[in-house]
DNA sequence: TGACACTAATGGTTTAACCATTATAATGTT
DNA sequence: AACATTATAATGGTTAAACCATTAGTGTCA
C-alpha cells in the first residue's frame, strides 16, 4: 500500500470508495492475503466519515473481494477472486423456487458430459497418473463399505474437481464449484445410498477415468452424463 | 407487510438483519416491486441504530435483493429474484484475469450446444412460430446492411435468450444471459463485422431456427456449438 | 395553462462517544 | 524454566443526534 486512493468522490460517496478499492484488487496492486489500513485509517485516506466507509467495506465483504476480522490484528483481508458469488446466486435462486433440483440436475448432467469431454482431449499423463491415484482412494473406501460412505462421497467430489480442472476452463470449475456447493447444502440431509449404487458409483468413475485417459472424447461425456443421471434419479427417489 | 421482523440478535447484528429481510423476500412474503419501510421505522422494529441498519441494506442491495431509491417516495424496493450476481462475479473474474475471453467463448460454445439440443426436444409449435417471427426481423435487418447490425445483434441475442427459455431451465437463461452481459460489457468495442459475416450469422440462425423446429437436437446442438464458434473466432481476430 | 417555487418525506453523511473481541505482552505461579 | 493468568491496546461493532441532498407532489402566479 504506497500512495493509492484519493478523496471520494460522486453522489453516493460508499460507492465511489468500493469502486477504488475493488479497482486495487482485481488489477492485482493490492495481493491477496494482505491487510487494508484500519478504518479509521482508510477513512482520513478518503476523507470520509467511518459509517460511510463501513458501508463500503460491507459492499466489498458481500462480494468476497475482503474478508473481516475482529480484534487485535483484524481488519480488512483481501481474499483470492473466487465463485462464491455465483454460489450464493444460486443458492438464492433455489431458496426462491425459481430454480428446482431438477433444474440443477439438468444443468449438472449437461455441463459434466462436456467437461469430461473436453478432459478427455486434453488430460496429460500427469493427470491420468492423479486420477488414477484418487480413483484407489475411492476402491479402499468403497471396500470399507456403508461405514465408508462419507469418505467415499469426499473422493468423488474430489474427482469431479479434477476433471474440471483437467478440462483446463476455469470458469467449469467455478460453476461446478457452485452446483456441488449447493448439491450439499439443500439435499445433503436426503442422501443416503445402499452397497449397491456405492459400486455402482465407483464402476462409473472408473469407466469415465479410463475413457478419460483412452482420449476418448465421446465416451467421456456420454458416461459423465450417465453417472450423473443416476444421481439425480436417486436424489428424486429420496425427495418424493 | 404485518407484523414480522424480530429484534435483531446475534454477534453482528447487522447479519441477523439481513438474514431475517432476505428470508421474507425469498420466501415470498414480500412481494417484488414492494416497498420496505423507511429507514427510521426499520430501525424501530429491528431495535437498532440507523447505522447498523444501514449496513444490513448495503448489503441487501448488493445481492440486488433490493433497489433503493433517493428523495420522496424513496426507500428499498423489492426486486425480482435475478442472476445479476453470476454476471458481477463474471465480470469480476475476467477483470481479475482469471478467466479469458477464450475461456469464455469456450464455455458458451458448450453450454449453447447443450440448449440447442434440449431446445429441439421441447419446442412446441408457438415456440416456433416465435422463432420464426424473430428470424424474419434478423432478415429485414440483415437486408438493411451495416447500418443495422445493431438492431441485427439485438435480435440475434433475442433469439439466443428465446432458445435458452424454450430448453425449458431457467438456470440456462441466468446463466447465458450472464455470458451475454460479459461479452458486451467487455467486448463491445472490438465488434464489427463485415456483410458477409452478417450473412453468415443470418444462415447460421436460420439453420439452428430449422433443427429446432425440426426436432433434430443433434443438429441443433452441432449447430448451435459452429455458430458460437465462429463468433468467438471473430472475437479473437480482433483482438489480436 | 404552464412555469416556477415551496414543502415534506426520504436517503446520504458526519461526528463523537462507547462497547466487544482478540493477539500480544506483562505478570505471577509452580 | 515452563506454564497459566491477567492486563493492555488495537481493532471492528454499535449507538445517538444532527444536518445535507434529492425528489415527488402541491401550491402559487403570470
């Protein structure tokens, strides 16, 4: 923090102070992880009172671009441009009924088929090699039986995130992200699977690994959507 | 309005006040378009100080859960649930550089080919007749030449939003339209195209519009993935 | 009839004080 | 020396009262 911000400006003084420093943040003059000044601080810096530049700083903290802590030591943090928004968008959207679980299964079903193609064609030996060692995890757990399940929906996921990343678009892997993130926090409670859809579970990721690691593209995305599918026609069984 | 909203708890209290505004709205129980009351009644009915209250508002509005207005007849207006925090997130992370244009055109070019293809699965026989109303209006202005294209690329998004409805998931639409947004907000300026691009997008329309119509969701979806295609490359010819 | 000014409701901003939380330093105890 | 306890100070959270700025509606006047 050297010689930035100037005095606050425009109608609405708060936003003129979040559009500075939020500015700041996404041109990456100010590093994640480090800390603004005070308040008391950043209001003589905009010349501003300090219930306007809380209001600023609510701003930026809702949009998870600063996170703040009480105490000795607290402040504004800047944190690492995220997705949370866009979890929180639709996690809004659900709780509104605007948007169903069988809408955000869909949804699932059609951005996994083209992310597991996409892995597909660009997965490196590297990846594979990752895969492969998150798909054992997932056999012991599998072999540890209903006992087990918790781990094994963890690895899963982890999987999931992989590929995302493997399919080398960020922006997949924010907004599955969201969709995962909001899988857990409305329909966690319903989920519960016997012995049974645990193995099939875990063949169908074995098949969308080697279809991966094969490059087969086609294969990739239909045994995606699949697996997908099915879990999806579980959730429905267990919310009717 | 009746007689809801408690005395505000918790450690920030300005969270418990949020919390309790966006339930009622989420939940219905405010309608959309309504009017909260002023300022200084909510603080009475949350036992709070304008300050804090205010605070809580900030946020409220940055989740465009609500809209405020300035002078007589001012306050926070209800707004409609929207996907306005995907398309800021976006923005924020393309801005942040943590995702690409290339990215995004790719992500488009996926998810446009999956709504192509439920598109053509759930077209009814008025979706068409929309669709087809909407193509004649790209053709009046296709013939009008360069000096339309703005009102053809306003079509051209048209149909790409009725499409989007007619897959018949509202998560497509917020999505897209977010998509949309971003691609204006940043690439506008870079846009122009010449008559036989223009001619190109027409026919590309005119086919997609015709697998729709024709239930052939293979096609529409292949179709749909070449139009979005051959935008994006556009895009990166200009920017180069 | 139209232009203008007044009024009142409402959000925007400031100030100054005090409360609550917490990392660190100082102190005491074993 | 090691550990538990307490005090300190930095920082965010909250309150109160006053005043400024914007704006729809109302009233006035030419």
């Amino acid at each position: 923090m050297k010689k930035l911000f100037h005095k606050a400006q425009q109608k609405r003084v708060y936003q003129d102070v979040v559009n500075q420093i939020q500015e700041a943040i996404l041109d990456g003059e100010i590093e994640a992880g480090s800390k603004l000044p005070a308040e008391r601080s950043l209001c003589e810096m905009f010349q501003t009172s300090r219930g306007t530049l809380r209001e600023a700083l609510r701003i930026l903290e809702q949009k998870s671009l600063i996170e703040i802590r009480l105490g000795t030591n607290g402040g504004a943090y800047v944190r690492d441009v995220n997705g949370e928004l866009m979890a929180e968008n639709l996690a809004m959207l659900i709780h509104s009924k605007a948007v169903s679980l069988a809408h955000l299964a869909e949804f699932r079903e059609g951005v996994e088929a083209t992310v597991g193609g996409l892995a597909a064609q660009r997965a490196t030996s590297v990846d594979c090699e990752e895969l492969h060692g998150l798909l054992a995890r997932a056999e012991r757990f599998r072999d540890g039986g209903l006992e087990q399940w918790d781990s094994f929906v963890r690895v899963d996921e982890q999987i999931h995130t992989a590929i995302a990343r493997i399919a080398g678009n960020p922006l997949y892997s924010f907004i599955l992200k969201s969709v995962h993130d909001n899988i857990h926090r409305y329909y966690d409670k319903f989920l519960f699977v016997g012995s049974q859809e645990l193995e099939e579970n875990y063949q169908d990721l074995a098949a969308i690994i080697t279809a991966i690691c094969d490059h087969d593209s086609a294969a990739a995305a239909s045994l995606s959507k699949g697996h997908v599918h099915r879990f999806a026609v579980y959730m429905k069984e267990k919310l009717r």
